[in-house]
C-alpha cells in the first residue's frame, strides 16, 4: 500500500552509488524533502554538474577513503555493473545499516552473497516518471530488514513516486514486465496514435501534438479520478459512435487486450532470463 511520504530531515548519512537517470532522479527527491547534504555520500564515476555542484553544499562525491558506516545504502547501478560495484560496499554495511537495490533483474540472494552476512536489504523496482516524481516502485525485503528499515525504505523510494510492497520476490519479474517496463507500452501508444492519424490524412506536427496531448491528458484524468480504467472507457464510448468503432477494432480478437498480454508475458520470462 502506498504511504504518504514523511519527511527525510531525520535520516542518518546515506550512500548513493550510482548518480545516473534514475539515481539522479532519488537524488534529488531526497533533497527536496529536506534531506542534509553534508549527510549525503555519492558514488559516481562520472558525477554531473548538479552532484558536483551539492559538494559546495557538503555532499562527498566519490572518497578516498572509508567515509564510516552508512544508515543506509542505495544501489542505483547497471545491473552489469554490480559484481564489481556490490562486493565493495561492505565496509560501508554496519549492523543497523538497510542496502536498498533499483538494480534490475539483481536478486535479493545476490546482494546478500555480495555483501555481509545478515544485510538488511530491500529490492525495489522503479520507473522511468521517477524523473519528475510520478513514478512507482515496487518493494520486496529480505528476513533481516526490520520495521524501521521498511519505513525507511519506503521514504527514500517516495521520493520518486508511489511505493508499493510485495511479499513474493517471484512477483517482481511480472513488475519488471508492467509498470518497469510500462512507460514504453504507453510512448509505443502515442507514436502509434500519430502515425495513424497521419494516415488518415492529418498533417505529421498536428497529428502528434493530438496524440501526445489525448495520452498526457488521459493518464493525469486516469491518475484523478476516482473511477477504473474500464469505467472511464465506457464513459467515453457511446453506442454505434466512432470511438464504439475503433474499439470494435482494439477489443476485437488479436486485439489490444492479447497483444498486451502477450507482450508482458515475453517481458516476463526475459526478466527471468535476466536474473538467473
């Protein structure tokens, strides 16, 4: 269930390995919701003008030495990157220490066969509308991580968006597969709804602009509204209209509905594939 999210003023020190896109993006959450930077440690071989910038304000970036042990630890590394980036956290890993992980396809037994035994960690996986604080991540811990650490957890991730918990990590594949990979089924959607409506004869500027509007406008209704997804279709169809029409066509057999279906299934097993 998603939490509101809390303040972080509170939060003991924090590293960050990993500043790209969606590190960047926590980042940056974390300091509107009042997180100190002088708390902040940040790991990146490549740190951008922002993060080099926040170390006139107290942020570390990339130390020389052991900078002690952290309340916390993000992982926000390519999952390629991890069998090198993991193993040397563990100084970092103290007792109370919670290592949360938006390494895709990265299980929760890997991160603790690479760091300290008895780690608590939490997998979580984000989206892309992170970037402006729309995202959604979904969250499964391991056996050591306590109720504190949970809140904790789930605060760092609200920074980004809403927060939802699994129980199951086996469930994270089939996340990966809908919300993880979902923002592009829905930019899919809008190159589609452009090119068709160039041919049917709109000129290509207008025609994109329709389709970028009708999908922003949809998905802020969607967000709004208290009603499902499928009673705001209906509330847009009337019978024998031309949205009765195309939806003859989507709903219809091979349709929307099957294409979907199977496109997140093959999402599915290639996560899995992914993980090992």
């Amino acid at each position: 269930m998603s939490r509101k999210p809390q303040p972080l003023k509170s939060i003991g020190s924090l590293l960050l390995v990993g500043a790209g896109k969606m590190g960047g993006a926590m980042l940056d959450g974390w300091l509107a919701r009042g997180l100190n930077p002088k708390k902040l440690v940040v790991i990146e071989p490549q740190p951008g003008k922002a993060v080099q910038a926040l170390t006139r304000r107290g942020l570390k970036l990339n130390p020389k030495g052991k900078a002690g042990e952290a309340s916390a630890i993000v992982i926000a590394v390519k999952p390629q990157s991890a069998p090198d980036a993991v193993p040397p956290l563990r100084p970092y890993v103290g007792k109370t220490t919670l290592v949360l992980s938006i390494m895709a396809g990265r299980t929760l037994r890997f991160l603790e066969q690479s760091l300290s035994p008895g780690t608590a960690i939490v997998r979580a996986m984000p989206n892309t509308p992170a970037a402006i604080g729309r995202g959604i991540s979904v969250a499964v811990a391991n056996a050591k991580v306590s109720a504190r650490q949970r809140k904790l957890a789930g605060d760092l991730l609200a920074a980004i968006g809403k927060v939802e918990w699994a129980g199951d990590e086996t469930l994270m594949d089939a996340v990966t597969a809908l919300s993880g990979s979902g923002p592009a089924y829905i930019f899919l959607l809008a190159e589609a709804m452009t090119k068709a409506g160039i041919a049917t004869g709109l000129p290509a500027d207008l025609a994109a602009r329709l389709a970028r509007e009708t999908v922003a406008g949809s998905g802020e209704l969607l967000h709004r509204s208290e009603l499902d997804a499928a009673t705001l279709r209906q509330n847009v169809t009337s019978p024998g209209g031309t949205t009765a029409a195309a939806l003859e066509v989507l709903m219809g057999p091979g349709g929307f509905e099957e294409l979907l279906t199977r496109a997140i299934a093959a999402a599915t097993r290639r996560s899995r594939e992914l993980a090992g």
